[in-house]
C-alpha cells in the first residue's frame, strides 16, 4: 500500500503523537508498504528524507514548541497526488489534519483518523475559567464532526473510545489499537553496570539512593506535584530515596518552588527533556515509576516501564483497565494520601514487588509496535476494501 500519514507533530518534536506516528510509520514500512508523512516545516530541520513533506508553519501560542501548518497548498497538493495514495491516515484534527481530509476527497480515497488527546483536559491553557465550558462544548462538537465522516477512527484505550461515543460518535467506526512501542531500547540487559552508575553519578544520585521516577511532560494536567508532595513523608521512612524528574515543560518552575516550600530541595532531580535515544536507559535508574496523572488517552510510559522491568504505582484512571490490575502487575491509588504508603511498599517489600514486575512483562508483546503496525495494517485493508465495495455499490445505483 502506498500511505500518507498526516500530521501537526513530527521530529524534531518530542510528544506521545510523534513517538505513536514515528513507530506506525516504521513497522508499515518493515510490513513492506510505502509511507509518505505529510507534517509541518520546523526551523530546527533543513533536509528531510525524500518521504517527508512539510508545509509552512507557525508557532502555536499557548505551547510554542507546538506548531500550526497551512492548511492547504497547492504545490504540496500536486506532489501527494503524484504518490498514488491508498489511503490516508490524520494523527491531528487541526491545519495538517484538514489538509489530510481535503487531500483524501480530492484523491477519492478513504481516510482513517487517529484520535490521540482528550481536548476536554487541555482547555485551561487557553480559556479564562469563565468560558472553560462553553469551550469544552465546542472541543466535543469539534471532534464528532471531524471523526464521524472519517472511514474508520482508531483510539488508544476504551477510555478514548466511550468519550467519543459520550460525544455521539458511532459505536462500529471506533476501532481500539494501542499504540506499540520498540521494546529493545527498554530492555535491562542492553545497559552496563558501570554506565548506569556514572548516569546516577551526574545527576547527584549515589548507588545505593531509592529512585522514584517519572517520566513526561512537566505540565498541572500531569499532577507531578501529587508526587513531590508525598516525598517527605516516604524520606522520613526512606532517606536516601530521590525522586528523578525526566523532562520539561510549562510546570516546571512552579514545582521548582513547592520543592522548596516543603525543603525537599536535596531529594528532588528536575533532569529536564533528554533525547528519544536515551529514555530507555533512564528508565534503568528507578526503582520505581510514578504517575498521578489522570488526563492521559494510554500513557505509554506505562508500556514503556512495563518493558524496563520498573515496577508501577499510578493513579486510578480508566486507562489503565487491562494495563495494570492492583497489586497483580502493579499498584493502584485512588486517593493522594495513599501515594506514601504504596511508595514504602514497593521499595521494601521486593518478594511481592518483583512478582509485579514479572507478570506485567508476560504480556509484553501486546504491546510492542509489531504488533501496534499490525494490527493498523489489517484496519487499513479493510476500510480500503469497504471503501472500494461502497464506491462500486454507489456508482451501480446511480447507473441505473
């Protein structure tokens, strides 16, 4: 098949949609089929393979390191109808998504849309909290009338799929797949002794420090304070435990400063955003991961410490159904106050806690990206084929 994959976030980004994009984009093309992804011009890119193409953009004022694409070019037209596309496949409902949508009915072929972030949770960055629900009243309309005249909608959790059919989206057209990650880059055998000890050395962590750790966006919707918050009750169990802060973004000075009002100050990293290639070795580093964060549509740092034999504490939200199952191949919190007190569990209690960790990785290849590229591969056959039944079925109708 020859695919164009249509999208507001690429390399040199750095986002749970670039990551997802990037991995469909690799196990299509080791599947054997042809991927052309249709994205937005960066400043920090000259020259890009021969199947990337990039429109002009701007940057997106409430996130700058987000950037908003032409909706439309001509040119750029003229160079996707010269791929012969199958199919198209949007990550985004914005500028390259319309683009995606506008090039598929021009093409007179079908389109599948990818539906990656819950707007609903995002409203606070660009509405006054007089306006938030009028705001989240458009963000559903918006999004039914960009998905329901898509020919097939993928979503990564249940919990993605009941909010659009809360929205009025029909039940038949929403497909759940997963996003798959590499599991190679997370694999404990692939890092030396010697090496992780001098990554722990730079950022002032001694060997025998307890490292609790997360990984993502440095943002309010992840609660990272709920996190910081309950450190100085596990230090005063713990001393030596660190709490490793990997990554960046809008939240970061804020925390900076409630790291300091409760005097934490010496058992908290802040190591800021870190190159794709070298997350799966920080992953190494914790003895545990964590996240308080109820606002995501999969969360594939779960997926991703799964695969790095890091036991798992998050908060109880509907996208962990059938990802972590309390105390099985994980642990769940529903209230604040009860993050200390699983803490200290899971770093004592390491009989139970590496049972965890091994029946969480029996089911690993679930979520690899094979099988993520897979399983898109098969949905594409088929809304190609009841696209062509239709079209046929269409024109047989109007003949006669």
């Amino acid at each position: 098949m020859n695919i164009g994959i249509f999208t507001d976030s690429y390399y040199p980004q750095i986002s749970g949609v670039v990551t997802s994009t990037m991995m469909l984009k690799k196990e299509l093309e080791s599947l054997g089929h042809n991927v052309t992804v249709i994205t937005v011009k960066h400043p920090d890119v000259d020259i890009d393979n021969s199947n990337i193409i990039r429109l002009p953009s701007i940057p997106f004022l409430p996130f700058p390191e987000q950037r908003i694409g032409a909706m439309y070019s001509h040119k750029i037209m003229n160079k996707i109808k010269n791929l012969n596309l199958d199919i198209i496949h949007t990550q985004t409902e914005f500028s390259i998504g319309i683009f995606g949508r506008i090039s598929a009915k021009k093409l007179n072929i079908p389109v599948v849309h990818t539906y990656h972030t819950m707007y609903e949770d995002y409203v606070h960055y660009i509405s006054k909290k007089t306006m938030k629900n009028k705001i989240k009243i458009l963000v559903k309309k918006g999004s039914l009338l960009y998905c329901k005249d898509c020919n097939a909608v993928i979503v990564p959790s249940i919990k993605v799929k009941k909010v659009l059919m809360s929205y009025g989206l029909d039940n038949s057209n929403i497909n759940v797949i997963p996003t798959g990650i590499d599991l190679e880059p997370f694999k404990k055998e692939n890092y030396d002794t010697s090496s992780l000890i001098s990554l722990k050395n730079s950022l002032g962590i001694s060997e025998n420090d307890i490292v609790v750790l997360y990984i993502g966006r440095v943002a309010s919707e992840k609660s990272i304070d709920v996190i910081i918050k309950s450190m100085p009750y596990l230090i005063k169990k713990v001393p030596n435990a660190k709490l490793l802060i990997v990554g960046d973004g809008p939240e970061k000075e804020n925390l900076q400063q409630l790291v300091k009002n409760i005097k934490i100050k010496n058992s908290v990293i802040f190591a800021g955003e870190k190159p794709w290639n070298e997350i799966g070795m920080y992953y190494q580093l914790g003895n545990v991961f964590v996240s308080a964060s109820i606002t995501e549509t999969q969360g594939l740092t779960f997926s991703e410490a799964i695969a790095s034999k890091v036991p798992i504490i998050a908060k109880y939200d509907r996208n962990l159904d059938g990802i972590i199952t309390d105390k099985i191949t994980g642990r769940i919190f529903k209230n604040d106050n009860e993050l200390s007190d699983i803490l200290f569990d899971v770093i004592t209690n390491t009989h139970t806690t590496s049972a965890m960790v091994n029946s969480a990785y029996k089911n690993i290849e679930s979520l690899s990206s094979k099988h993520f590229g897979e399983s898109v591969e098969k949905l594409y056959m088929e809304v190609i084929e009841n696209y062509i039944h239709n079209r046929a079925k269409h024109e047989y109708i109007k003949a006669h």
